[in-house]
C-alpha cells in the first residue's frame, strides 16, 4: 500500500500556530478590550523589527528624536523639582541606574564550524566544551535604564524582586512618583541614545528573564522590538508583577508587534496621557 506523504507545515503556519499559543495561554485570564487598536491586514506574522516597512522605522526613530528632545526642554523644570525632592526625602542617589535588556534580533543557531570533519591536520582544538560564544543566547542587548529613585538605596540588599503593591521600600516621594509616572522622565535621555523607543514593550531585568522565558510561551519574541517608554501592556494592564499579568503582558506586545503602525502609536500615547492623569495600574 502506497504512503501518503503528509505536506511539511510552513514556516508561516509554524509561526502563526506558535503566535496563537501565548494569546491562547493569556486569553485564560480574559484579556481588557483593546478594540481602539487598529488591526493590520498582514499576509503573514511579524517575526520582529525587520519585519516593519523601513518608512515606519524610519518615521518612528524620527518621531522619537523630536518628541524625546522636546519633552525633556518642556519637562526640566519638573525634572529639577522632582530630583530635588528625591535628594531631600531620602538618602542615596537621585538617579537610579538599573540593566535592562533590549532589541534581540539574533536567533540561536548551528555553528559553521562543527561541518568540519575533525581538527585541520597541524592544528590543535582551541574550544572548550560547552563554552561555544556563537551557540550562546543572550536573551537582547543590554543596557542601562535610567529612572529617578523610588525606593530606599538598600531596597535589593537581599537581591533582586518585583515592586509589589504596598511595598515598603518604596520612599515617601517615591510612591507619588510611580504613581504619576515621572519616575521614569529619564528614560526619555534612553530614547535619545536608542536603547528604547516612545512605543513598545515594556524591557525587563536580566535577572528575570529566564524564569519569565520557561514559565510562558513565546515570551523572548517580544524582544523582537525595541523596548519603549510605553506601551499597550502598560495602558491597558498597568504594572502588575504576578504570573498571570506578565501573560497578559506578553499578548498585548505581541499583538502590538502584529499591528505597530504609526496610527496605533499616536493612540497609545494619548492614552498614556490618561493613564499618567489618572494614576491607573501603578505599583
């Protein structure tokens, strides 16, 4: 009897099946309607930055630059009674500098080398056993994210962890800070230099990002774009820190990623204007 050979499933189907799998897995703690999101009619998903037209690239590094550069000159006033009140309300520095990681356009893959049938004759074996740099997977790029001080200057004595709600580091000032969001007016010196954008997902600490890959599907390819200042995980589901907000979160930039479009950019920063105003889902 003759076998039927069943067709080999497309990158495409793979990659759409694989993009499904996390909104699936969020979709179980019924995500906020986010039907002001302008949906793009795409032949097949994105994969990561390279995937946008090089015009919205372009428009939105643009973007970027002039808006960074006029908030900062509009917002020093603020920024300079804002320091001024951290140095006063507490000890330590006012600017609190933290690692974050970023863009990721690199995948993991096979090694050219290892197609060579041994060592060149009248060479010897320079690597090491599991120490293969081009086989190692960084997660993204790091750098460092810059925010004005929020909690006591020894508030990671006994290591890293999330802010939680009431959290007792936090400083007095701090509370408001977070509350309003102008802890993180540094970052807009991040948009300038590159690290970040005005819109994007939110970037996340190093220390974190293994145990958030492992413990939700297709996390790491929301690092497929440049993390920005705001987002739609941060105006729709605000800063929670637990399992289930961090699942929500990695829908919402992957739905972004699907449908970043300078329109929905424009959108999500007017609401940000809101959620600044109002306070809403700050820790």
């Amino acid at each position: 009897m003759a076998t039927v050979m069943q067709p080999r499933e497309s990158e495409t189907d793979l990659e759409t099946r694989n993009l499904s799998d996390v909104f699936d897995f969020a979709c179980e703690e019924q995500l906020p309607d986010v039907s002001w999101l302008r949906r793009l009619n795409l032949e097949r998903p994105r994969q990561d930055l390279r995937c946008l037209p090089m015009s919205t690239r372009r428009l939105k590094r643009i973007g970027d630059l002039i808006i960074a550069s006029l908030l900062l000159i509009l917002l020093a006033p603020v920024m300079l009674v804002v320091a001024v009140l951290v140095r006063l309300t507490s000890p330590g520095p006012i600017i609190f500098r933290q690692t974050r990681v970023g863009l990721n356009l690199r995948r993991p893959g096979s090694d050219r080398r290892q197609q060579r049938n041994g060592v060149p004759e009248g060479q010897t074996e320079r690597r090491q056993p599991g120490r293969d740099r081009r086989r190692e997977f960084l997660y993204g790029r790091h750098f460092v994210l810059y925010k004005f001080r929020t909690m006591r200057n020894d508030a990671e004595k006994d290591g890293a962890r999330f802010a939680v709600e009431g959290d007792a580091r936090v400083t007095i000032i701090g509370g408001v800070l977070r509350k309003t969001r102008l802890d993180e007016l540094p970052q807009l010196w991040n948009v300038l230099r590159g690290d970040m954008t005005l819109v994007g997902p939110r970037p996340e600490r190093p220390e974190f990002i293994e145990e958030l890959s492992d413990e939700i599907p297709n996390y790491l390819n929301r690092l497929g774009l440049k993390p920005g200042l705001t987002g739609v995980a941060q105006v729709v589901n605000g800063y929670d820190n637990d399992l289930a907000g961090f699942r929500r979160k990695v829908a919402f930039d992957l739905l972004y990623l699907q449908n970043c479009c300078l329109w929905n950019d424009f959108m999500i920063l007017l609401r940000t204007i809101g959620v600044v105003l109002t306070g809403r889902g700050a820790i």
